[in-house]
C-alpha cells in the first residue's frame, strides 16, 4: 500500500472535550490522500464536508 492510498484524517481540538478519548476528535476528511490533494490543487473545499 502506498502513502497515497492513506486516508486523511482532521483533529477537530474542539470537538473533543475532557474526559473523552484523543481519538474523539478525529475527522474523516477522504478516503486517500491522492483524492485530497487533487481536490486542494483543482481549488476545491478540502474541509467543507468535515467541518
């Protein structure tokens, strides 16, 4: 598997509260980063969905 096929993943500080797990505040923002950085340099909203 390359790096490119790698999901990416957002941490949202502030959808995680005390007392959750670290892992609480992880965003699914696509399923690889191939897509990601496509989308980012085509101009498009990278974040939009996930925020």
């Amino acid at each position: 598997m390359s790096a490119f096929d790698n999901p990416v993943l957002l941490y949202d500080a502030d959808g995680h509260t005390f007392g959750e797990g670290p892992h609480d505040g992880l965003r699914h923002a696509t399923a690889a980063l191939r897509k990601w950085l496509w989308t980012w340099a085509d101009g498009g909203d990278v974040w939009g969905e996930v925020l």
